[in-house]
C-alpha cells in the first residue's frame, strides 16, 4: 500500500532513505489525479519492500510541490538514493512507470 506523506515523512522515507523510491504528487479534487490511483497501489503491491511507494497531497504539502516544480497534477517523482532522478507529468499507464522502476533498481 502506497504511504501518505506529508514533509516530515517525505524528507525521513524517500529523500534520507536508501534505494528507489516512487511518489505521486495528487489532489482528490483532480480526476487523472484519482485515475492514476490504483495504478500506484498496484505499482506498491507489485514491488513489495523493494522500494518505497507514497503520494503527496499537493493540497496538504504545497511546500514539497514547490520544492520539486510540480506545476501539473498528477506528476510522479522517482528518487534514487534521496535523490530525484525522473519525474512524469500526467496520467502514465502501469506499464510506462514500471519500466522506469525496473531500470532504476538494475
């Protein structure tokens, strides 16, 4: 299941952690925003332990959209060791992020 972020989770989980981390930038109020949803939770079923999965409501933590330039929603963020190595913008089937995911990890 994909974590809840807020700044203090974000900077501790993604940007101090090891390894390959994925985070959906959202809004409830965005509908690709709640179409890319499941996709998410499937990516964090899918891959288990093996990385780290969440979402940042942009509404609650204006700040980290800020911080990253997330000017559009949804806008997915992977991270390589704390650090931001590519970012998607908008709605991206399951199959386009995995395979981002896949080259990170090696």
């Amino acid at each position: 299941m994909a974590k809840q972020f807020d700044t203090e989770s974000f900077t501790s989980e993604v940007l101090s952690g090891k390894g390959v981390a994925v985070v959906d930038f959202w809004a409830p109020w965005c509908g690709p925003c709640r179409a890319l949803g499941p996709v998410i939770e499937e990516v964090a079923a899918s891959y288990g332990d093996k990385i780290t999965v969440g979402k940042v409501n942009v509404d609650e933590n204006g700040e980290l959209a800020s911080r990253y330039d997330v000017m559009s929603i949804p806008t997915v963020l992977f991270f390589k060791d704390g650090k931001l190595v590519e970012k998607k913008v908008g709605l991206r089937p399951k199959e386009e992020l995995t395979q981002t995911l896949d080259e990170l990890i090696g």
